[in-house]
C-alpha cells in the first residue's frame, strides 16, 4: 500500500507562501508579525511533514526545491480559496441569504404581519422565506421549522425563546348579540351565552376572569371552538356569540364599533399570554435566521400588545 499523505496545518502552508513571496525569513516574519525563529521552526516543521527539502538556503536568496516549487503552487491557489471562502463568508453575514422557514400565528399573520412580511421579502432578495400559518407548538426540527412564532403562557424547555411581549385577551361580541341574549354583568352569566374559543384538551372550557385581585372561574360549554382565529372573528362579527380571542385579532373590529368588549371591568386569561420568538439552539445561527429574528422583534412589540 501507497504510504499515506502527510498531515499538516493550513497555517503552515500560508506561512510557507509567505515566506517565498517574502524572499527572505526575515522579511516573512515582518509581514506575520512572529519572529524569525518561529518562521524558522514552521519551515522544518513543514519539511518534516513532506519529508522533503523545500527550500535550499544560501547566503543571498532562497531558491525552491522541485518539491517546494510544486507546494507553493498548490499553497497559493489554496490561500486564494481561503480568502474567497473568507469574503464569501462576510458577504453573506451582512446581507442576509439562505432558506428560512417561518411558522406564524394565524390571526397575527394574517391581520398584522402580512404586509409587514411582504415588505420585509421585498428588501432582502436574497434571502428566500418560507411562511407556514399555525397556532400549533410543534416540534420545530421534525417540521423543519428554523423559526416559530407563537402565544403560550411558559415555552418548550428545548428551545431557544425570545420573549416580544405580553398578549391580552378579549371576551366580545357584537351589540346585536348583546342586545338579543343580554350584557353579562357577572363572570356566571357567560354560562347562558353561545362561547366561542380556541380548542382545548377538554370537553368543557375553564375560563377565569380577574377583578380586583379576585379571580372568578366558570366552566363553559363552547358552541364553536377553531384554532384558526380569523374563523372565530368572523363568527363573533356574525353574531353567533361571545368570543374568546387575542387582543390582536380583535382589535380593529373593536375600535370600529363592529365588536364590543363583554365584561371590561375584568381580565381575561387566555390560553397563552406571551408572544414569543422559538428558534432550536444553535451557536451560528445564519444570517437570514438572525434578520428574520430582530425584524419580528422590531416589529411585534408594538401590533402584538
């Protein structure tokens, strides 16, 4: 068997083609910043390696071996590469490229993060996204997921999480609603209203109300229950009861007159009341997960409240 190829360190290599663009041993250590001596011994040390000579020295000049005429060919054309890799590398840092897969709320991303994700694309060209709406916490390596977005009230322990901002509930409806089946005065009356919320584990839904430091319970039969949040919002704006949604999803209909807020003296707790920004740990996140990252951060705090 043909002996196996010598082992060496790239630095060494460069330092080599230094030391032959240099011309001398001297010069090469000014321009690496070491010592002559240490330019001395990263030759042997190279030679060593090859267990050939690469450079005959004489009192003028160095002259190349045969042997060090065919490394510093090879050495050159891997120093260029090294630097390519180098500025391909910083281009790429500061602008952002690559594949992100981006999972988001429903009602945000519909009603709020849209426009904002369409302009966001528009600036970075090179960089392309990949938008999937769900309210699920999924598992984001086997859904290959890279960035999640998502209202719950403690995130998965496995994950990176980045909290944006705290998320308010809403108990509404619409006043012809209110005016058919009555304006609840109490958190007990809710339990003769058509109750419109997200799914839960259960086949009754345990909503808690606060007022006063004084926490008030009721457990509700839904009439109509999605995860889809829009779906919810448009079924509270067609009357068909009191909803249960995020401040968010509400909002507009709420200051439009569409809407009225059901028991406003009283805090409502929903199923999640944090935003948060899941991603899987990793020391070298790219550059396109960091720009998608510090956009929702930017942007979030202020639609998400």
């Amino acid at each position: 068997m043909p002996p196996a190829p010598p082992s060496f360190d790239l630095n060494l290599i460069q330092l080599f083609v230094t030391i032959v663009d240099a011309g001398t041993l001297s010069e090469a250590a000014v321009r690496q910043g070491v010592t002559r001596s240490h330019v001395s011994r990263g030759l042997q040390k190279l030679e060593r390696a090859f267990g050939a000579q690469l450079i005959r020295r004489t009192t003028r000049r160095l002259e190349l071996t045969h042997e060090g005429t065919l490394l510093y060919e090879h050495g050159v054309r891997m120093t260029r590469e090294v630097e390519s890799a180098r500025h391909a590398l910083h281009r790429l840092g500061s602008e952002p490229a690559g594949h992100v897969r981006l999972s988001i709320p429903t009602g945000l991303g519909e009603l709020d993060l849209q426009p904002l994700l369409i302009r966001f694309a528009k600036q970075h060209p090179g960089l392309n996204l990949r938008v999937l709406f769900s309210n699920r916490v999924s598992d984001l390596i086997s859904s290959e997921i890279d960035v999640a977005l998502r209202v719950v009230a403690d995130p998965p322990q496995d994950y990176v999480a980045r909290k944006v901002c705290d998320v308010a509930w809403r108990l509404c409806a619409t006043p012809a609603y209110l005016r058919k089946a009555g304006t609840p005065a109490h958190p007990r009356d809710l339990a003769r209203m058509d109750f419109l919320c997200p799914p839960g584990d259960k086949r009754y839904f345990n909503l808690t109300l606060m007022r006063k430091a004084q926490a008030h319970t009721v457990k509700l039969a839904p009439h109509l229950q999605s995860e889809y949040f829009p779906f919810l919002a448009a079924s509270a704006r067609a009357g068909v009861g009191v909803a249960l949604l995020p401040n968010y999803v509400v909002r507009a209909d709420i200051a439009a007159g569409r809407l009225r807020i059901v028991l406003p003296d009283y805090e409502v707790a929903g199923p999640g009341d944090k935003l948060f920004i899941l991603t899987t740990p990793s020391p070298y996140p790219s550059s396109g997960m960091r720009a998608v990252i510090d956009f929702l951060r930017a942007e979030l705090r202020s639609l998400a409240g």
